[in-house]
C-alpha cells in the first residue's frame, strides 16, 4: 500500500521536523510547511463535500416507506 502523502513532501516534513527539534526551523520552513498542511486539508473537505454529495443522491428509503410497501402488496 503506497503513502497519500508524495516522497517528496515526507522528506520535506522530516526536515521540518529535524529543524523544528534543534531550533533552527526558519519562518520561511514554517510558511512552507503550513501552506502545504493546508492543501492537504483542502484536498481532503473536496473530497469529502464530494463524497456527502454523492450520498444524497442515493437516498436510502426509510423503514415505514419500505413496510407501507410491503403491505401494499
């Protein structure tokens, strides 16, 4: 199973990290660093506005209509 997250990002990330722990991470790495947690972020509320769309579309019918259905036959 492959990562969502690119090769390149998680090497971004661990630099970060390594930055972040001996205090040297600069306000441009932190700007970098958000503006890519952000697309992420992005990405994820589109697929999910996406997928609740989806959803609506096939609206599952509820129990009483399926047993009015039942007694109707």
């Amino acid at each position: 199973m492959t990562s969502p997250v690119p090769l390149e990002l998680q090497s971004k990330i661990a630099h970060w990290r390594a930055s972040a722990a001996d205090g040297t991470l600069t306000l441009e790495d932190m700007k970098e660093a958000i503006l890519h947690l952000r697309q992420g972020r992005v990405a994820a509320l589109t697929a999910s506005a996406a997928s609740k769309r989806k959803k609506a579309i096939t609206e599952i019918p509820s129990a009483e209509d399926m047993l009015a259905d039942l007694e109707g036959m």
